[in-house]
C-alpha cells in the first residue's frame, strides 16, 4: 500500500522480498539490505561519500526505479532527505 515502510515479506537471507512501502524487486531489495538508513554507498556508516550521493541525485527521481537518496519516499531527493540524513549522520551499523 501506498506510504507503507514495512516489508510485506522477505526470507531471513533477504531474498523473495515482496515489497517494501511502493518498492518492488530490486529496489526492495536494496532497501532491506541497507543496515544504517541514510547510509547510500554501503560501507555501513552515514557520511561525506552517501552526502556526496545525495546532493548528485538532488531533484526528481531519473527512473522508475527507487532512487538511494530518496528517503522520505516522495520519488525525489530534496531538503527533507538531506533533513533525514543529517539526523543520521556518522550512525554506524
């Protein structure tokens, strides 16, 4: 449903995951996998590299696809993500 956060289903190594919020397939898989919200690159922390990320996809999502950047989950990075990633800045997982 839309604005739902939660995953629908997923196995315990994350595969088959059924949905996350308005993601589906692979962008659902990303997000489950993603320990520490805000952290972009994968490296398990918040910082310059994911703010660097950020401000590259700052604007509309380019594909139908989730962009990384967009966790307020409104299909564009703007101040409310760069908000959220602040408050999550040097989170570890």
């Amino acid at each position: 449903m839309p604005g739902d956060s939660g995953i629908r289903s997923a196995n315990v190594d994350g595969s088959d995951i059924q949905g996350i919020g308005d993601f589906e397939g692979a962008a659902a898989l990303a997000l489950a996998r993603r320990a520490v919200t805000g952290d972009v690159d994968g490296d398990g922390s918040v910082g310059a590299v994911d703010l660097t990320e950020l401000i590259g996809n700052w604007g509309p999502c380019a594909c139908s696809e989730a962009c990384p950047t967009d966790f307020k989950l409104d299909n564009s990075t703007g101040m409310a993500d760069l908000t959220f990633m602040l408050r999550e800045w040097g989170s570890t997982r």
